[in-house]
C-alpha cells in the first residue's frame, strides 16, 4: 500500500541548481521511501540518477575525501544525487558545498535521520544553499486524501493506541510487535551514538516520565527528581529527544496578563503509538483513564504535521494562570490569536476564560472533538 505524502511535492518544487534539498526526521518516518520515489520519476524522464547510501562504508570513504577531483569522478555528469543517512558521513557539510560550488551537480536530495549531527555539520557550509525540510510520521492529512474522511473518522480509536508510522499503518494486525520493535532502541539509534549521551541508561527512564505525563506541564525539577538526575543533565537528553524527533515541546503564551505562566512547557511525543509502547499499555480507549491526555496528544501533534506541511509561519503555544485557567492550544498568526479547547466528549461544553477573553478581545475559538477534528488537523483545501 502505497500512501502519497505531502512533502514529495514540496522536494520536486526545491531540487534546483546552487541548492541542496535536506530532508529530517526520525527514522522509519519514510524519507527513504520518498528519495526512491523521487529517483524513480527522474529516470522515467531518462535522467540521470546517483544515489548513494551512506549505511556502506565504502560510499561513506568516498564522499569523506574532500577533494574536487574525487568528487567530480564520483558524480561525472549525474542529474540528481541522492545521498541516504548523510549524517553518517564526516564533514557531510563541506561535501556538499564542494558539490554545489564547484563540482555544480544540478540537484542534490540528501536525508538524516536526525538533526542531531547534521545540523552541525551542514548548517554552516551550506548557509544560503539548502532548503530544510522535516518530514514526520505519517499524517492523519494524508490518510485522509488517501482512502477519505470516513475511513479515517472509523480508525480514529486505531490511531489514538497504535500511532501513524508508516509500517504501522500499513500492516494491521501487527502493531504490537512493530511498535516494540521500533522502540526497542532502533527509533533512538541516533541519540545512543551521540558524543553527548553520557548516561545510556538514563535515556530509558526519562522516556517513560515523559510518556507518563502528556499534556501536563513538564517541571525539569521534578522530572530530574523522578529520575534521579540533575536538571542540567535532563534539560540537555530532552533537547537530544527533540532532535530526533521523539518528542517536541510547546511554550507557554503569555503577553498581558501578570498571573500568566511565562517559562512553562508542555511535551508531547510526535507518534502515540511510540507513547503507548514506553508504556506498555495499549488497552481499548473505553477503558483507559488517559484519553484526555492521549487526545491532547494527538490533536498537538496532527496540527504541528499540518503546519509543517503548509509551511506555518505563526507561532503556537497553550495558555495558563496561576489559578489554573487555561487554553489547550493557541496561534498566533500575525498578531491574531486562535484559541482551541479539546473535549473527547461530545456532551462537554467548553468557553473561553474570562481571563483570557479581557486580555486578548477579538481572538477566535473552537471546540475540537471526535466528531469535528478533522477541521482541525486535515482542513479541505480552499478554493480549486
């Protein structure tokens, strides 16, 4: 089962001369399967195609010798290099400026699976040479062009336990395993090799307090305390997590009112079914006491794959008081806010605080439920 992704169009738009197309994110999301359809479409336009993996030792000899010569002798006179896990290559960055710069090798498509190393290496050598995009696990948008709203709505409770990695979704009945395979330690291959992961051990705690706590605010103080650690030391393995793509962190909004949490952060795990796996529970939604957390989750993070895709260029937040008022999900779009409330169910009723409304007057507001969420993180495109 093949599920078109939404970024395919955005990397054809990009490969030009003078530019290197990055594509991110963690592993398994499907960048590899991007890159070979991309080179696919290039040789049926009888172009000339070099892809290169990094995982063999000999490609990666290749493309660590800096020199224009060998560089030239490796691509000659190829039309689209594709260069796979590029974050295993040493000085990957200056590689690709040669590339540019004097080799001139028309399009470049290049994937990590991590930020971790690559922003490192890449981000200097190639400032004003690349287009950076991320691309996450599969989203619900895309299932929803895929095979359309009402198949989606009936697998809403599917996605809520076992997530949207592409082997998940295309291999029903195997979740369990997959999912446990994946998080076993394949998912954080990068982190674990990464210099600054000095307590391995650590990492595996720090997982399941995250995991635990979705849709709470994150205190690194009492984090660091439930798992034995220092706050330094757990602010720096949160900051590797998000790197990778694991998890990702959500500030909190504050602009007028003096009793409004300014330093505050909620984090939420980009794939649910990674969550539930950290776990260990994957029990039937009617008989879980954490679907409020569970659909706060994924409605965060549907919407932050949503925005990735239309290249959002607001900022998003939530926002609460000291006297525990608040909004589950907030943009700010050039200077509007939008405000959103999330009820798993339907019968709830929901409104702005008051607060809330006599600081920031004309901001928009919106319930999201089951039986309109789609609005919300697959809206219908405008116009033709």
């Amino acid at each position: 089962m093949h599920i078109p992704r939404i970024l395919h169009q955005a990397v054809r738009q990009r490969l030009a001369p003078g530019k290197v197309v990055l594509l991110i994110g963690a592993r398994q999301t499907g960048k590899s399967t991007l890159l070979r359809e991309v080179e696919r479409e290039y040789r049926a336009a009888g172009r000339k195609v070099l892809h290169l993996d990094c995982d063999d030792a000999a490609v990666r000899m290749r493309l660590e010798v800096q020199q224009m010569p060998n560089l030239q002798n490796l691509v000659g006179d190829t039309e689209l290099l594709i260069i796979d896990e590029a974050q295993r290559v040493k000085n990957i960055g200056l590689t690709l400026k040669i590339l540019v710069d004097q080799v001139k090798t028309p399009h470049i498509l290049v994937s990590g699976s991590s930020a971790l190393e690559l922003s490192n290496e890449i981000n200097e050598p190639l400032t004003g040479r690349k287009w950076e995009l991320t691309m996450p696990p599969i989203s619900i948008a895309e299932l929803s062009a895929f095979h359309g709203a009402f198949e989606e709505e009936r697998r809403l409770e599917q996605r809520l336990l076992y997530g949207l990695y592409p082997e998940i979704v295309t291999n029903s009945g195997m979740e369990r395993p997959l999912l446990q395979q994946l998080t076993s330690s394949y998912l954080y291959k990068d982190v674990f090799n990464f210099k600054e992961l000095r307590k391995p051990e650590l990492l595996d705690r720090l997982l399941k307090v995250l995991a635990l706590q979705i849709g709470s605010e994150a205190s690194y103080n009492s984090i660091a305390a439930a798992v034995t650690s220092d706050i330094a030391t757990v602010q720096r393995y949160i900051e590797l997590l998000e790197k990778a793509f694991i998890i990702f962190r959500l500030p909190a909004f504050s602009r007028n009112v003096r009793n409004e949490l300014k330093r505050s952060r909620k984090i939420y795990f980009w794939d649910l079914g990674v969550r539930n796996a950290l776990v260990g529970d994957f029990r039937p939604i009617a008989a879980r006491n954490d679907i409020g957390a569970l659909w706060e989750n994924f409605l965060v993070s549907e919407r932050f794959k949503y925005n990735l895709h239309r290249e959002f260029y607001g900022h998003a937040y939530f926002w609460r008081t000291t006297q525990q008022q608040e909004v589950d999900y907030l943009e700010d779009i050039d200077g509007q806010l939008h405000a959103f409330e999330f009820k798993w169910s339907t019968n709830k009723g929901a409104s702005l605080p008051l607060t809330f409304k006599n600081a920031y007057p004309g901001s928009s507001f919106e319930v999201i439920r089951p039986d309109n969420y789609l609005s919300f993180t697959a809206p219908a495109p405008q116009g033709n």
